[in-house]
C-alpha cells in the first residue's frame, strides 16, 4: 500500500456517532497526502454491516483501516472491536481507537481486545487534524498492509 506506484483509493471506515467528528475527520483526510474514501458508519450495528456486507452495504468495499469510537448507539466499539478480531476474513483490518475516553480501563480492554492503536481524541480543532493526519500518515506511508 505504500508503493508510489499504488493508484487505488485507500478505504478508510470511520465509526462514530457524533457529527461534528465526522465532519473533522471527512476535512482532516481532504487535507491528507492519501487519496481516501471515507465511509462513515454512526453505530456498532451498521459498521458490522457494512463490514460483513449485509443489506444495504452488500458492495461495500473492504477498509484498509478503521477508525473506531468506542462509545457507540445499539452495539458499542468494544462489542464491536471484539467480533472484527474474531472473525477470519476481519481480523486483519488495522483499527485504531479514536474516542474521547481516557480510562485505563478502555485502553486496557482495547488491547486485550487486539486494538492495533488507541488514541485519545483531542478536544481543541487543530490538535484534532493533526491526530487525524498523524494516523493517515502512519497507516499509508510508513506501515506495509496486508493486501486482504
């Protein structure tokens, strides 16, 4: 993936509830050196949807990385971290906790739950965009990826 000579969009699946991150986010990755593709799941039910290409998402493109909240409406991020790791055709797919909560325990538990990264959402504008091109930045031109 970080050949230069890689002209494919990278899939990058973004889960989160709260608009105002999503929108952060969506300029952060404009602003990016990666041509991406965000997709945008606002639950733990349609990220796994999405993932496992059921309904609606049927098509869906596979993520080469996710980004995941872990305090999500009708199925949480630790609920859904843990059924990304264990399924086969999933669990390889890089995902990097971006949430607001700083506790120990979230951190822990995002680990044992096979997390590859977990970051801690800044609160001010600036220091949001740059978490967010530090972890495109990381993903897309330092880290070799697994093609699926």
């Amino acid at each position: 993936m970080n050949d230069k000579n890689t002209v494919r969009n990278i899939e990058i699946l973004l889960v989160e509830d709260n608009q105002g991150d999503v929108r952060l986010t969506q300029e952060a990755l404009k602003e990016g050196k990666v041509i991406n593709n965000l997709h945008v799941a606002y639950n733990g039910v349609e990220a796994l949807d999405f993932l496992l290409k059921k309904g609606k998402y049927l098509y869906a493109p596979r993520p080469d990385l996710i980004l995941l909240d872990l305090n999500l409406p009708k199925k949480d991020g630790r609920e859904v971290l843990a059924e990304i790791k264990s399924n086969d055709n999933l669990k390889r797919i890089p995902i990097v906790v971006l949430t607001t909560s700083r506790a120990e325990e979230d951190v822990f538990k995002s680990y044992n739950l096979h997390a590859n990264a977990y970051v801690t959402k800044p609160v001010e504008l600036e220091k949001f965009i740059r978490v967010i091109k530090s972890i495109e930045d990381f993903w897309f031109t330092i880290v070799k990826l697994p093609l699926e």
